[in-house]
C-alpha cells in the first residue's frame, strides 16, 4: 500500500531509527546534533552486535566535515561508557559492547563520496580490473589528457568526413576500440546526414566552439551525454532551422561518446581518474554486476548522507541503487543553503528526492529541525523574514515555464520558520555605529552623490570596503553582549569586542580582494582572507615564473628584462637603459659583454641564469626552483619589500610545493607547460594569521558555509545575481535539463541559434527554463546563507547600483522596525595612521613599460638548442619538449575542412605516442608479443631480428630506452647544444646499434632521407661512447622490413655545414 511522507518529531523518532528519514534543517538548528545521535541510536539499537560499524555508510561534503563527525561520534561513544546501562542489561556486557565500539570505530565508513567510491574499487579491485593503487590525477594532467582526448576525437571525425581509413586506434584497449568501431559504423550508415550536419556545424559553431564544447563534456558531462535523448521533433522558431539543429545534437552526442571513449583509454585504462571517473565506475559497476550491488545492499543496513542540497544525480543514482526495503536512509539538508550548482550540485536532486518519498510504496518520516541554537532572537526574526517576505517568496520566485513541482518545493513554507532557544536580556549591550541604532541586524547604506553615481562596479567596490572598514574600526573595543554556549548551557557574555569576532562575507573574492587589502592595511586592521586565490599572481611568485621562462629561452628579450627587473634580481631603470644602448645581438648576449659594468648582486643573477639554462635537462624541476631562490638570496631581497613576512611564507610555499611538481612535470619543458596553467588556476596563498588568530576573517559566502561568527559584514549585494542565458559572459557551451517524471535528460548546444531557441515554443525548451531557474535563485540561497552565519550582529552592505536585478532588492524589501538603516556618512571618522608605502610589493615597476617597447624575439631567437627533429622538421613525441624550446610554433591552417591542414601539427605530436610509451616500457620479447595478441603491433613483428636481438637482454649488452643525449658543439663562434632521444640503444662489445620506431608505412622516399639524417644524428652522439655502427627504422605500425643505415663518418661536416646554412640565411 502506497504511503504518503509521515511528518514527525525528529528527536523522538530515532529513537527507533530502522525507518527511512528525510529531515529539512535549517540554519543554525543543530544539522550535525541529529546526525550524530542518529548514528548513536543505531549503536544502542544493535547491541550487543559491535560490528555493526561496519554497516553504516555516512557520506559527508567534505574532509573536513567527515573528520568533525567522526570527533562528535567518538566523543559520544566514549560518554557511554560511563552510563548505566538500559534496564535489563547486563552492565559488564554494556560497557565490554562500548569499549568495542570505540575499539572498532577507525574502520567506521564516515566518508566523502569520492572516498567511499574509492574504498568500494580498491575492496573489489580484481573483479573490477582495477589496480589498487590507481591514482586521482591533479588539474594539470587532467587537462592535458582531455585536450589529447578532444583532439583524437576529432581528428577521426575529420577523417571520416574525408572517407580515410582509420587504422590509428591499436593504442587503444581491444573493448575501446570495438566501442568506437561501432559508433563510426553508426555514423556511416548515416553518411549524408553527417556529413551535411558536419558542414553545418562548423559552420555555424565552429571548430574552436565544437573544441570547447567537447571539453566540456569531458569535465563534467560524461555519464550524462552518454545516456541522454534527443528529440527528434524539436521545432524551432525558424522552421528551416530544426533539422538542422536536431542533426547537430546527433551528431555532436556521438563526437562526444568517441571523445568519452578515448579519455577513458587514456586515464581509466591506465589506473587514473578524476573524482568523477571515481563515481561513474562504481555507478557502472552496480550496473553491471548484481552481485556487487547486493554485496553493499546487504552491507549498509544504515544509509546517512549529510548536506543532501548539495549531491547532484549522479550520487543520488549510487545511494538509489544501495537502497531497498531492508536498509534504511537518513538524509539531512536544507534546500535554503544549496550554494555549490557552479560545483556541480543541484537543488532539484532534494525537491525530486522529496517527491520521490511522496510517491514511495515505503515509509519515509520527514522531520523539521526548527530550534536555531546559533543566533539572537533579533537575527533569527530578520533571517524568517527576508525568507518569507522575498527570498523564497512563491509569488517572486515564479516565472512562466518552471515546473510546479520543483517552484513548490522551493518556495517557503511554514515549517521553514525558525524559533530561537535563548530570550534576550531585558537590558542589552549593543554597539552602536552612529548616534541613531540600537538593533543587531544594520543595514549600513551607500547611496550616489553629486560626486559620485556608483555606476562603476570598481568605484562600488571601493565605497563599500571603505564603509566596511571605517564600521569595523568603529566596533572593536566597544562592549557587546555576546551569546555563548558553554558546558551545553547558553548565556550572554558582556565583553569588549575584538577583531576576531569580525567577519566579512563576499559574494565573491576576485574583484574585491585587492581592495580590502589595501584599505584593510590603511586603517590598520588585522585581517585574516580565507582561500586567497591570488597565489600565482602575487608578484614574489611571478618573478620566479619569469626566471623559468628565461631560463627555457635567455635570447627572448622580453622575458629577460621580465627576469632581471623582477624581484628576484632587482635592475633599475637606469641599468636597462645602459644594457639597451650597448646592445649587441639579444640583451642576453649583451650583458655578458659589459657584465663589469654590473652591481655584483645583478652579476651573480645573470650568472645563475646562466648556469640554469646550460643543465636544465638534467636537474628535476624542484632542483632548478630551488637553486634559482636561494642563489638569488631571494629572502634577503624580500626582506626589503612591504609585506616581507607574507612574500617569504609565499614563496616557502611554493619550495615545498616544488616536489609535486616532479611528477606532474617530468621535464623542464613539462614544467613549463604546468606553470603556463598554473597561473590560471587557483591556489590559496600563505599566510601569517590563521584561522586562530585575533584578525578580522575575510571570506566568501561559500567558504563561510558551515561556520559561524558573533559579528557579519556581508558585502557585494549590489552585484547582479542573474546573467542572461546567452549572454557572452556565459562560458557554458552545453546545457543539460533536469530529469524528467521518467528520469530522461536532455541537452541543448549553446551559442548556435540561441535567438531561435529563445523564441521557440515547444516542451522541451520550457523544461530548460528551470535551469535559469535554480542559476538565478542561487543568489537567493547565498544571501540566506549569509545571513545564517551571523550570530550576534549583522551588517548588510547596501550599495545603491541603480539595478533592478541585486540582492539589495530583496533586503529592500525587508525593510521593517527591527532593522536599523545607517547612512555610511553617519558614522564618524576615525583618526588613522596611514602607511605611507614606497616600497612596491608588485610588478608594478616592469608593468610600467609597454611590452611593445621591449623586443619579444620568441621568434627570432637563434636555435642554441639543436635536435634533429627541428632540421628536418619532424615531430617526434618525446622531442616535442626539445622543439618547444626552439620556439618553433607552426602556424594551423584550415580549409575545406582537410584534416591534414587542421591537425597536421597535433598529428605528429601524438601519432604513436602511446604505442612508443608502451615499446619502452616493455622488457623482453613476452612484452612484445602480449602487445601484438591485443592487437597494437602487427603480426610477425616479434619475428623481426633487431627487434629479438633489442629485446632479448644479456649480460653482454647495455639495452637503453629514450636514452636522453646531449653534446656541445662550437660554429662559427657559436655555441650549439645538440640534444637527440633514439627510441632504444644496443651497446655490445663496444659497437653502437640504435632503433627508431615511427607511426609509418615507410614508403615516402622524402621522409626516409630525413630518417636516415635523424639516425646519423643520433650515433653521431653516441659516438663518445663507442664505435657507431648502425640504425634501424621499424614501422609500428605495419608489418615492414626494417630500413638500415650504416654510420657515416663524415657527418659531423655535413651537420656543421647545415648549421653554417641556417646561420646565414638567418633562420638562425
């Protein structure tokens, strides 16, 4: 029989907990009480069985969240052992149950959701064909292996739309292939409408758009492209254009399946993984192996996910799946405080998950938590009534097209309401920031002037830190009663208010941290910015970036002077100038002319360059970090600057960051390309105060989540919270609905016919309006939580910016007798001590020059590092590093959409690269022959006699993969460093013999020349270390008879005279 949600006591119920729960917890009400003596419940209820532990599954947001819980639990469990025991228990048995309780907790499963998925892959790693000791893969290599994923994806499009042959996939496992085998069958069998769709596609989208779009798809839309619909009836405003459009989706689902297919050969295939490869592998394994999935269905009697607002359905689907009518779930959250949809959470998942229990043939208990334990009487009201009044307001959250469902369930209802557990003193203490407030919630308002309209976002800013700061200086020292809960008893505590009672809430950091630090520093405020993510930007680390980048290519004038005017050397004006009128050749090459003319502390920095640039390649990146700073005497210099303890533990930071970048980078090229990322990635900075220390917290609302504080500033109200569907400013190239009454999901290509799709009136396109529905109301939630944070007093910010569309509408809206409206004029001014800075911390003294003043000769540098692959112009993988320090940078073509001109040049990055890492990789001739019964070397290939002789190993013979060589060489007064990698190198009884493998039919005479130039190349460096005999070019990719060549003596005059060549006509 069909039973409807069962509203209850929340406290009493568990009481039993073997019932299905769904609490709704308000801010404040004690979320993290109930989940606690939930878990304790379930403890009491299964004695005398101890492991019961190993039954309960807790899923939590976070780390952090986990490892509070697991205190809290701990902390209860070990208060039972000094109770008595129910009546009728034994108390010896009672207390040996709890002491074995403690005992058995370490392997309790209160854990993130990746981690949990994590533990279930390395619990069931044989059957799942897992390695246990896979990886989660940091940003940088999950860009790169997306890149090269999007890349061969459409590299095979291509090559379908030109009817070639595709027979480049043998890198990939035989069940990879085979899936993309039969998506190209599917595609051709529709030949004319790829081709047509294709056309149109890159017509009007475009091939960097299709390029973003994928990407996209791979970072956060993998599982769910895979099982989405199209709908083929789709109509548009502009009839012409449905087809069109319906072809593009169809198209465009299946570039992204070959793309999906190729990053999980890539990454999955080899044991790494993304936090959501780690989810979609269990959600599949589930899937596909019953008796996985019942082994967890009868292992967690117990279910409990925390912050439930912000799972999406992805993990809905894993904990759906776990569930059935012997466990039993305990869900908590608060759909008021879901803020993380730009992380991948959606709110919808708690309204669907709500109607789901409605609509359960099981009973579900729903339970309210009411009792806001956190803040005045006076804060509670207020946040009960924005609620009420606009943020969750039915009638403003309505708009045509939303769902009613998903709207109702959304909306306010009464049961949102909070209650406060402590009265107010009849006499309270409450500072006061003009001659005219005596309340606890303030809005402190910024209004234009004749001087200033406030129109710019910038000047806002300024108006509004300004206010905040000259507020908070106002406050600190004055008395407040502060209400504390101590001992589980809570009270009002008069006492003087200091900084760390402060904090200052942000909608969002980037645009406003500068200016608090610097109007935070002019009145002398100690601050504390929880993640800072300006850490690559600061300038004590960009000067460091600038040594790397000089360090790669000294002869480029731009990033020489970037280096020696930077921080970590410190030249004047005055000295470029000198290096600019004795210019001879690059500025490089100059200073080591009229070096004497130098300081002695600009001397030794040239001079570390120097050094740096000539064994770079044999020193790990953090070496080379490393001995940059410390043979710079960067701390001494630092010591000179401003904020001189902040740049130092900056740049400490980064020192013991250095050893991840050994293996994120595994050569100085790499590391380039990882710093190149780096400085748009985040990173939170160093820094001298902490969590702990008496400074004003400094913060976004999303960061504040889960905290609390006596006194709250909230700051950028006036900031728009909507942003048009497709306005310019959207990045998103792909949008997926919600699930519908089935579960379907659909997508829609962005940034194509957006008019069209804007103005079209069929079912589908209103289902999207729901997405706009939960983006827009974010800002709603967010104000909420701000507003929750406060414990004592809070203080919006309320800057007039002229718009309809802020959060200061719905605090205007709330106005009533209860809040005070301070003028920012109102509040007094205060006598600072103003720092005078001269000092600069930043780059501000090379920002000064216009780049176009300094010569950039990316270009035009002489080629000092030398491989064969930059003579004869051949891309071979493990040299790529060697041409990026050429600075040899093709430039892409495109026509007629022609594969070779669109990725000629990624096609020789990436031709073979896999099967190469795998050839050097393997060890004797059973490597050999496992790789061809997978089918990635053709038959007969173990037959070959070098390829025996290279890969049967003895002690007679030194065997050696990508052996990396280097040899100095002088032309024409120049210096040259020659630097080559042979795939693999047989020395025996003094004789040289080296293999080269190639991705070729071998049958192009041009290129053969330029293989038997690579080869000679390549023994010609050798030569220091025996007698060069011969090279041997082996196809990999057919069954071909090696070509030989025998070593020439004379080559190193034809190489010279090559170089002499280049140097005349000025490539050089």
């Amino acid at each position: 029989m069909k039973l409807t949600l069962k509203k209850v006591d929340v406290y009493k119920e568990i009481e039993n907990p073997n019932r299905n729960f769904f609490i709704s917890a308000s801010a404040g009400t004690g979320k993290t009480y109930i989940l606690t003596q939930y878990y304790i419940k379930i403890l009491e209820k299964n004695f005398p069985n101890s492991d019961i532990i190993d039954n309960i599954l807790t899923v939590t947001f976070t780390n952090k969240a986990a490892s509070e819980m697991k205190d809290r639990i701990l902390e209860n469990i070990s208060k039972k052992l000094d109770e008595k025991p129910p009546y009728g228990i034994n108390e010896l048995d009672w207390h040996r149950y709890w002491n074995e309780i403690k005992i058995n907790f370490p392997r309790s499963w209160i854990r993130t959701i990746d981690s949990f998925c994590s533990r279930i892959i390395r619990e069931n790693n044989i059957s799942i064909g897992v390695d246990p000791n896979f990886t989660i893969i940091n940003t940088f290599q999950n860009d790169r292996e997306i890149e090269r994923s999007v890349y061969s994806a459409l590299r095979l499009v291509l090559e379908i739309y030109e009817n070639k042959k595709i027979d480049w996939l043998n890198f990939l496992s035989p069940k990879r292939r085979e899936s993309i085998e039969n998506y190209i069958k599917e595609i051709n069998s529709e030949k004319i409408r790829f081709k047509n769709a294709f056309k149109e596609l890159l017509k009007n989208f475009g091939l960097e758009s299709l390029e973003n779009a994928l990407k996209e798809i791979m970072q956060k839309w993998r599982l769910e492209m895979t099982k989405s619909l199209i709908i083929d009836d789709l109509e548009l405003d502009d009839k012409s254009l449905s087809k069109i459009y319906t072809d593009f989706l169809w198209l465009f689902k299946y570039i992204s399946l070959i793309a999906t297919e190729f990053y999980l050969g890539l990454t999955v295939d080899s044991f790494l993984f993304d936090f959501k490869a780690v989810l979609e592998k269990v959600l599949s394994e589930f899937e596909n192996k019953d008796w996985l999935l019942k082994k967890y269905q009868n292992k967690f009697k117990y279910v409990i996910v925390d912050e439930y607002q912000d799972t999406n359905y992805l993990q809905k689907e894993i904990f759906d799946q776990i569930h059935t009518k012997d466990n039993f779930f305990f869900y908590v959250g608060d759909r008021k405080q879901s803020i993380y949809r730009f992380r991948g959470a959606d709110v919808s998942v708690f309204s669907r998950t709500l109607t789901d229990a409605e609509n359960s043939k099981e009973e579900v208990l729903l339970g309210e938590l009411t009792i806001n334990r956190r803040s005045h009487k006076e804060i509670v009201d207020f946040a009960n009534y924005i609620a009420k009044k606009s943020l969750f307001k039915k009638e403003i959250l309505n708009s045509n097209g939303i769902d009613h469902v998903l709207l109702e369930n959304l909306s306010f209802h009464n049961g949102d309401i909070s209650s406060y557990d402590l009265d107010p003193l009849s006499s309270e203490k409450i500072p006061i920031l003009s001659n005219k407030d005596n309340k606890r919630v303030k809005y402190l308002l910024i209004e234009p002037t004749e001087e200033e309209s406030l129109t710019n976002k910038d000047h806002r800013i300024t108006y509004e830190v300004e206010a905040t700061a000259r507020a908070i200086k106002k406050l600190i020292g004055k008395e407040m009663d502060f209400k504390e809960r101590k001992e589980n008893e809570v009270n009002y505590e008069r006492r003087k208010i200091e900084p760390k009672d402060i904090a200052v809430l942000l909608r969002e950091m980037s645009s406003t941290e500068k200016v608090i630090r610097e109007i935070f520093s002019k009145y002398n405020i100690p601050f504390y910015i929880f993640g800072s993510k300006s850490f690559y930007t600061r300038a004590e680390i960009q000067a460091i970036f600038a040594a790397i980048n000089t360090i790669q290519n000294p002869y480029n004038d731009y990033q020489f002077v970037r280096y020696m005017m930077s921080l970590l050397v410190g030249m004047s004006f005055q000295e470029l100038d000198k290096l600019v009128e004795n210019r001879e050749g690059s500025l490089y090459e100059t200073f080591e002319k009229i070096e004497d003319q130098f300081p002695e502390d600009i001397k030794n920095s040239y001079e570390t360059l120097k050094k740096y640039k000539d064994i770079k390649y044999y020193l790990s990146p953090s070496s080379i970090l490393k001995g940059i700073i410390y043979e710079n005497d960067y701390f001494s210099k630092l010591a000179l600057t401003n904020e001189p303890e902040v740049c130092i533990s900056n740049v400490k930071k980064l020192i013991s960051q250095s050893e991840e970048y050994n293996s994120i980078a595994n050569s100085f090229s790499e590391l380039i390309r990882f710093l190149k990322k780096a400085s748009t990635i985040s990173e939170e900075e160093a820094s001298l105060e902490d969590e702990q220390s008496n400074s004003v917290k400094v913060m976004t609302i999303h960061k504040a989540k889960g905290l609390e504080f006596p006194i709250v500033f909230l700051l950028g109200l006036h900031n728009s919270i909507s942003q048009k569907k497709n306005s310019n400013n959207n990045k998103d190239y792909i949008e997926f609905s919600i699930p519908d009454s089935d579960g379907n999901r659909y997508y829609l290509l962005k940034k194509v016919f957006d008019e069209n799709l804007e103005n079209t009136d069929h079912w589908l396109l209103k289902w999207f309006k729901n997405n706009e529905f939960l983006n827009n109301t974010e800002a709603n939630r967010l104000a909420y939580v701000g507003i929750t944070r406060a414990k004592d007093v809070l203080i919006p910010v309320i800057v007039d910016n002229q718009k309809n569309e802020s959060l200061n509408n719905f605090f205007s809206m709330a106005k009533n007798s209860n809040i005070n409206i301070i003028n920012h004029y109102d509040i007094e001014e205060i006598d600072i001590e103003v720092i005078d800075s001269k000092t600069k911390t930043s780059d501000d003294t090379f920002q000064d020059i216009p780049p176009e003043n300094l010569k950039d000769l990316t270009n035009l540098s002489y080629k000092k590092y030398i491989a064969p692959t930059y003579l004869i112009r051949e891309v071979k993988p493990s040299e790529l590093e060697l041409i990026e320090d050429l600075n040899y940078s093709p430039n892409y073509t495109q026509a007629d959409f022609d594969p070779s001109n669109i990725f000629s040049d990624e096609e020789l990055i990436f031709r073979g690269s896999d099967l190469h890492a795998k050839l050097n990789s393997a060890q004797n001739i059973s490597h050999i022959k496992n790789m061809i019964e997978n089918g990635e070397l053709p038959q007969g290939f173990d037959e070959i006699e070098i390829i025996k002789k290279a890969f049967t190993p003895n002690q007679k013979k030194i065997i050696k993969n990508e052996w990396r060589l280097m040899k100095q060489i002088k032309v024409k007064n120049r210096e040259y460093m020659l630097f080559g990698i042979p795939d693999k190198v047989i020395i025996e009884n003094g004789e040289i013999e080296i293999l080269d493998y190639k991705y070729s039919e071998l049958d192009n005479p041009n290129k053969i020349k330029d293989y038997n130039f690579q080869i000679q190349f390549y023994l010609y460096l050798l030569s220091d270390f025996g007698t060069p005999k011969k090279g041997y070019i082996v196809s990999i990719k057919r069954l071909k008879k090696p070509i030989i060549f025998d070593y020439d003596p004379n080559f190193e005059e034809t190489l010279f005279d090559m170089i002499s060549k280049i140097y005349n006509s000025g490539d050089d």
